[in-house]
C-alpha cells in the first residue's frame, strides 16, 4: 500500500529487493521513488546498471526484454480494481497498459498517442558510473481518463508495486 496523503506532496523510495525466482549472481541494485504532487503522481526509477539494454527506441514497445523498470498500480482500490502499468527502458521509452477489472487476463496496452505528449519522460544513462534513471509524473487527469472514480484530495492510499527486469540482457533478472 502506497500513502497518497489526500492530495499534499509526500515523497517516498522504496527499494527493489524482492527475487521471487531467487536472488540471481548479476543484478542490478535499483529504486523507485515516488511524490504525490498537486497535478500527478512523481515516479523516479532509478538502477545501477553498468551496460543497460536499450533496443527498443519506440513508445508501447517490449520495453521488457531491454534493461526495465516497471510501476504497477491501482489507484483507487476501495472503488475501482482497475490498475496501471507503466513500464520503461532506460531510454524512457514508455509502455503503458491498464486493466479495467485488476487481473492480468484484461490487461491491454493504451495506444502511446493517448499518452506520449502527456506523459513526458527524462531519462538519463550515466555510463560512466554505470546508472540510469527515468523520470515521469502521471496526471491526476490521466488516471480520472481510465478510473473516473479517482479524487486525489480524497484518496488516502493507492496500491502497487516496482519491477526490475531485463529478459533479453547480458544477466537476466526479476524482481
């Protein structure tokens, strides 16, 4: 569960430490940050990563199989199961996707014309300390489009989560 602090900015990291498929020899050390501002919700995805994997170079491609940060979230779960996913490679290259009942069986991605100019991202790669982090802030006005029932004064907590994943690079991983 996530404190969205009914619409007054509020900042938290969380770390992404959890293997469910065991810790693998290779990972890349990662965070997400997040601040609930008055126009949307802050999300900074941060990893250590020497050599990231970006090969997808489009917004709603399988930014997953590159070097990917995933947030996944319900935004409104006392009244609405609906949830989000936004996920991104360390080029910013978004991929977001929304189902409407909270199960991955209706997840469907939203075409990137409903949101590339409305969800601007800053990526940056720093190859020589071997990090990239990605930053975007989701419109409160985004997330009423999908989850009408969304009132940021009002809300006290959304819930969700992070990934870290990377399918197709040198050391796969998951967590």
């Amino acid at each position: 569960m996530l404190g969205a602090g009914g619409g007054a900015a509020m900042k938290r990291i969380y770390p992404i430490d959890i293997f469910p498929w065991g810790r693998p020899e290779v990972y890349p050390e990662s965070q997400a940050e997040l601040e609930f501002l008055d126009d949307g919700i802050f999300v900074c995805l941060s990893a250590k990563e020497k050599n990231p994997r970006c090969s997808v170079t489009f917004p709603g491609g399988e930014v997953y199989r590159d070097s990917c940060m995933e947030f996944f979230f319900c935004p409104c779960p006392e009244r609405n199961p609906g949830y989000f996913n936004f996920e991104t490679n360390a080029l910013g290259m978004l991929y977001v996707g929304f189902s409407p009942d909270g199960t991955r069986r209706m997840s469907a991605p939203i075409a990137p014309a409903e949101y590339t100019g409305r969800i601007p991202t800053d990526a940056r790669i720093d190859r020589s300390g071997g990090s990239w982090s990605v930053r975007f802030t989701i419109s409160y006005d985004f997330i009423r489009s999908r989850v009408p029932e969304f009132n940021e004064k009002r809300q006290k907590h959304i819930t969700g989560n992070f990934y870290k994943c990377g399918d197709c690079t040198e050391y796969p991983h998951y967590a």
